[in-house]
C-alpha cells in the first residue's frame, strides 16, 4: 500500500494563503499522519556511511546530504508558495541538514524571481537558483525513458542528492491535473516534446529518467487555493480554496489523490469531469505502469487530517 | 555551439526588476547575488500565423500537420511557439541562432546555381525529433537556451545585398517552426532581388506551404524514409504528410531537390530504395535530383556505424535502374557521383568534388555536348 497523508487548515480566515508557521504546522501534523515524524531526519542518514552513523567521524560528509526542492513558478500568481518552502526549509534545518545545502529551484532564475523567491547563490543561508543560472545548465549525457531523450538539469544529476518535489496542484488543459509529476517537466531541456496525447505515457517517462526518479524522496502538494478549471495558466476565477497540502513518498498515489480533490472542486463548481472536458489524467495510470508507483485508489493507505490554529489535529475528510 | 557552450549559454544577466522584491532576504539571501532576467524579452513576440483559438480557451497550431493544442503559457511541440493569454507567439523572429555563408552545394543543392553561395540561417527549435539530428544542440531546444542574433528580416536581406550573397537558405533546424521569419523575409528578399531557398523536411500544413511557395525559389526537402514506420519510430513525426507537401511543391513549380539520410538497418533495405525510386519517378517525375546522404552516428544513434559505401551505391544503382535521371551520393567526397552526368550523352555536366565545382558543361540549361535540356535554375 503506497501511503498519502492529506493536511488540511481547519480555521477560517486563510483564504488569501498560509504563513510559514502555519504551513509548518501542516508539515508537522502530515510526516506525523503519513506514520514518519522523522522521515526528514532519516532522508539526512539515507546516504552517510555506516560508519559516520557510528560517529567514528566527527564530520559528517554533507556533501552526500544536498536536498533539492522543486518548486512550480510557472505563473506568478499560482506559483508554490514561499511561505510553504520556508517552512519545509526550516524543517530540513532542523532535521539536521546545512542550511547552505537546501536548494530551492525551478527551471529559470526568472520564473523563480517573478513568484518573489530571492535568488541566492552564496555559501549562506538556503539557495534558490534556476538551471539556467551560470555554472549549472543541463547534463552533458541525455537520459531516455521512452521515444523521447532529455538532457536533466544539473541540479538533479550532479548537485542534490535528494529531491522533494513542492508542486501546486492545478487544472492542466492537457493533462488532466498538473500535479506533482508533471511539475518535473521543469527539470529537462525539451518539455515541449511531452505533452502529446494528454501527456500520456510522457509524463511518467520523465518521471521515470533515471535522475529524476532516483533523487525523489517526497512531494509535498500545495492544495490551499486550488484552480480547477483553465489551467495551467492563472485564472482566478476558476480559483477555489481547499487548505490541504498533500504528502507522499510515491508520485503516483499523490497524483491520484490531486486528481480526486481537483474533480471534487469541479463537481461543487458545476463543471463537468475532466473526461468529459476531454483531459482525462491517464498518464497518471500510465505512470503507474511503468511502476513509478500506485494509481488505484483502493491500495492507497490516505490519512486525512485537520489542523487549526492551535495546533491540535482531528481526523479529517478529504473531500469534506 | 558544442554542448558545453550550450550548457553555459543561458546567461545570466543583472538583476531584473523582479528580484528586487521584499519577501525572505533573510531566508533566501540578498539581491546583490539576483542574476534572473526576464528571458522571454530576449525572444520576440510577433504573433504567430496559421492558428485558431478554441472556443473554451487555447489554441490549435495549424503551421504542421502536428496540430499543437496549445494552452496558456505552453508552447508547441517545436518549443518556439507560445500561447500567453490564447494569442500564439513565434518566439524566434528574427532571431537567429546559427549563421554562416555555405556554398549551394552544401544544402545540397546541385541543380540551383551550382558554385554560388547562400546566406544560412536557423533558429532553435524543430517540428520532430529525429534520432539522427546533426543539428540537435539548435534543433532540439528551446530559444533561450541558445545565443541568439538579432538578424531582422531587413538586416538580413541587406547583408546578403552588400555581400553580393545571391541567395538566402533557411536550414540546419527546421524553417516550417520559423515560418514567419522565413516568409517575410523571402518576401522583402524578392523585392531586393535576393533568392530564397528552404532546406526542410517538409512536415508543413498544405495552406501555410501554398501561401509561402511563391517567396521560395527552391526547396530541398529531407525526405526520411519511404516507410510509416520509420518516421513514427525514428523521426517523431509521420510520412504522408510530407508526400502529400512534395506533390504540392512539384505542382507549384518550384524548384525541387530531395535528399535520403541512408541510416544503416533503419531505412537501407534495396526494396526501400525501390520504393523511393519509384513513388519519386510516378509522382514528381524521373529528373528529380535525389540525393543519397551518408549517415554518422550522432545524438540518440550513436550505437550504429557510418553507411557503408556499398550500401549507398546499391541506393544509387537501384534508383538509377528505376529509371531516375539524377542520383547523387553525399558525405563520399571525391565519389564520382557528386557529379551532374547528361542523361542524353553520359558526359559529365558538372563536376563536383566536395563543394567545390571543378568542370561545368551547360550553356544555360543545356548539355555543351549534346544540348540536352537540364532541369534546374543554372
């Protein structure tokens, strides 16, 4: 059974977003609901050597312990939010990790800039940095997973060793949802090549190159204001506010789940499924062929809960 | 442009405007280390042609037979054409990412007059992907992922002019993505006396074609294999709709040359060449020039060798059993069928090694020997 773990903000008065705090609340409440309040701190052991874990060395090699989090800034304005990325920061730098190895990326320094992130590429404070940033770019080797071959950005194949995926759920025209595995369409050079057939198989052969899937440890999905129609482009009319953010370690599950709380906002908004708008989000069974991870609803363990401004956590619904 | 200087060509200018904003210094360091730039106002916004906007919002790209459902904020397949707020925009106007003056018989071209140059030109970008691509550091990316030169339709048209530049080529990458740039400026050309040629191949839409030949005044179109197959599996893209471009281009009366990459075991079988042969003789006529091209490994096909000579002889030898009148081989310098050889009396009409002419033997479009009529602008 693949786990999803649902957050939700049970106080009124959020509308306009979240705060780092109370997205840290959320963070705090989903790893405890997703059964691993410290899945954080042992993503930081995953890939130090027995014998640092022993303490034989005083020095742990933080080179091994780089985490890259990838956001969505394609729009300004639906873009993953700021507060969610320093919170999730703030939970690394207190699971262990250097705070000048947390790297918070997109595909441009622009699209970064233009949804507020400051760019920094000092040996201070958390990075953020585009792939087209000097020195970075794209891998000389091309990766292949499918008709199509891509070169990955730097980022993935040669600096982090761990990638948490922070996308933005929304209505994809194409494909049904933009979700977490189509927020990795940021990662290679030639996106444009992918989106046939309702981007189907080619968002799970993206999400099953080589870099990309082995770097992947999490996504954590901003659900707060969710655009269920129009997509990917802003449009806030068609902007409906859920508070949740969605948690899992498989690509899939969490997708599948982005795509029920997505076609729950459609039904209450009056507007017709995704298949009858003829966007069905088949390339997420077709990433769950290609075994990146689980996309029948009835194997996936989902844990909703509600968290309020106190901080105490109830049992929630997700279509609630 | 090798992959390294790929890699590193998205520069990475002052801090924009949009850095400057007052959310997190303290988390995300100061602006004194910005170095975004807003990179879509270093690509053009002219609005794209040959599209529809769909009545539920996006757009349909109506410039290849891809059809690119295209939604805001998303571009085509071709990765040059962007919707931003349901008006497409080519993003490679007058934008040119590689430059250079070729001879003609690079294109190749060999029956457009032979020993004269072209003034060549590609943006990033292409309408398929073919696992082939010599090109692919400019073919198979997206505009802001390659130095670009501000070359303007009327800059161009003038360079070529004070140059003495005859001709115009719109190559290496794949001119259909460019459509606008090209049209407009084989357009201005004509009226300054400039040639144009188009070097593609020829996955294009009938209108947006038939609305361009007029400006053209040759094409060489990359006619990739005779088989279905090979362009789904290979190339990305399909076969029909190129056939049905080069019985459009042939009626129109422009001038028409074909050139067929020889990929060892993908497309090299003498039944394929038949095929050709004989779908080139019964739909666009035995005096085409077709041009058998030998393959490198390269890009996604590195794992296949060079074409064997032998192999493209056989190509030469069936096509010209099958009664083709002009049959070159390519990437074989010094072969002697580089060179032109009058159908009437044999005799060498022009002599070619590598680019370089070294015989001619036509008085305009005749044999000097025979007087038999050679098609062709000579």
């Amino acid at each position: 059974m693949s786990k999803v773990a649902v957050v939700k903000w049970a106080e009124p008065g959020v509308e306009d977003g979240l705060t780092s705090e109370q997205y840290s609340a959320m963070l705090a409440a989903g790893f405890e609901a997703f059964g691993k309040p410290d899945f954080l701190a042992k993503m930081l052991r995953r890939n130090r050597p027995d014998s640092i874990e022993k303490g034989l060395f005083s020095t742990p090699d933080s080179r091994a312990d780089v985490v890259g989090i990838k956001t969505n800034c394609l729009t300004r304005r639906n873009a993953t939010p700021i507060a969610l990325a320093k919170a999730l920061a703030r939970a690394l730098t207190g699971s262990g990790f250097d705070e000048n190895n947390i790297i918070i990326w997109d595909r441009t320094c622009w699209e970064l800039a233009q949804a507020d992130y400051k760019i920094n590429v000092s040996f201070s404070g958390t990075r953020c940095f585009g792939t087209d940033a000097n020195g970075v770019g794209y891998s000389e080797e091309f990766y292949g997973s499918g008709p199509v071959n891509s070169l990955v950005s730097r980022i993935l194949t040669e600096i982090v060793s761990h990638s948490i995926n922070l996308p933005v759920l929304k209505d994809h025209w194409l494909a049904g949802v933009s979700a977490g595995m189509k927020n990795m369409y940021g990662a290679i050079h030639n996106p444009n090549k992918y989106h046939d057939n309702n981007c189907t198989p080619f968002c799970g052969h993206i999400n099953h190159l080589e870099p990309v899937r082995d770097r992947h440890r999490l996504t954590i999905m901003d659900a707060v204001n969710v655009q269920y129609n129009g997509g990917p482009g802003y449009k806030g009319q068609y902007l409906s506010f859920y508070g949740g953010l969605i948690i899992s370690e498989d690509p899939v599950a969490c997708d599948r789940i982005g795509v029920e709380v997505v076609e729950h906002l459609r039904r209450r908004n009056r507007m017709p499924p995704l298949q009858a708008a003829g966007r069905p989000a088949k390339h997420i069974d077709a990433a769950a062929e290609l075994g990146l991870g689980e996309s029948n609803l009835e194997k996936i363990d989902l844990r909703v809960v509600d968290v309020d401004g106190t901080g105490s956590v109830s049992e929630g619904e997700l279509l609630g | 442009m090798n992959r390294r200087t790929f890699i590193r060509c998205v520069g990475c200018g002052a801090a924009a405007a949009a850095a400057q904003s007052g959310l997190l210094p303290e988390f995300l360091g100061g602006v004194q280390n910005a170095m975004a730039f807003d990179y879509t106002k270093k690509l053009s916004s002219v609005e794209a042609r040959h599209y529809k906007k769909k009545p539920d919002g996006g757009i349909e790209c109506g410039i290849c037979p891809r059809h690119c459902f295209v939604t805001d904020l998303e571009r085509g397949y071709c990765g040059v054409r962007e919707n931003r707020d349901d008006t497409y925009y080519t993003l490679v106007y007058g934008l040119s990412c590689a430059v250079n003056i070729d001879p003609i018989e690079k294109k190749p071209l060999f029956h457009f007059y032979p020993g004269t140059t072209a003034f060549s030109i590609a943006t990033a970008g292409c309408n398929v992907n073919c696992k082939f691509c010599q090109n692919w550091e400019i073919s198979q990316v997206r505009p802001e992922q390659v130095d670009n030169l501000d070359l303007p339709p009327k800059a161009l048209v003038d360079v070529c002019r004070q140059r003495k530049v005859p001709t115009i080529a719109y190559t290496y990458s794949e001119p259909v993505i460019f459509y606008e740039y090209m049209y407009d400026t084989a357009e201005l050309g004509h009226r300054s006396g400039v040639k144009s040629v188009m070097i593609t191949g020829g996955y294009i839409e009938k209108q947006p074609l038939a609305e361009l030949l007029p400006h053209l005044d040759a094409v060489k179109v990359d006619l990739k294999a005779i088989r279905e197959a090979y362009y789904r599996d290979v190339v990305g893209g399909e076969l029909q709709p190129v056939l049905d471009r080069l019985i459009q281009m042939k009626e129109s009366g422009v001038w028409l040359e074909l050139v067929y990459l020889v990929v060892p075991t993908l497309n090299d079988t003498e039944q394929e060449f038949r095929d050709l042969a004989r779908w080139v003789k019964t739909y666009l006529g035995a005096d085409t020039p077709l041009h058998f091209s030998r393959f490198f490994p390269q890009y996604l096909l590195k794992n296949l060798p060079p074409t064997p000579q032998r192999t493209l002889e056989t190509a030469h030898s069936v096509c010209r059993a099958e009664g083709l009148e002009y049959v070159y081989l390519g990437n074989l310098r010094g072969h002697p069928s580089e060179s032109t050889y009058c159908p009437g009396c044999g005799k060498i009409v022009v002599g070619r090694r590598g680019y370089t002419i070294y015989e001619y033997n036509l008085k305009g479009n005749l044999c000097r020997f025979c007087e038999k009529h050679i098609p062709g602008l000579f």
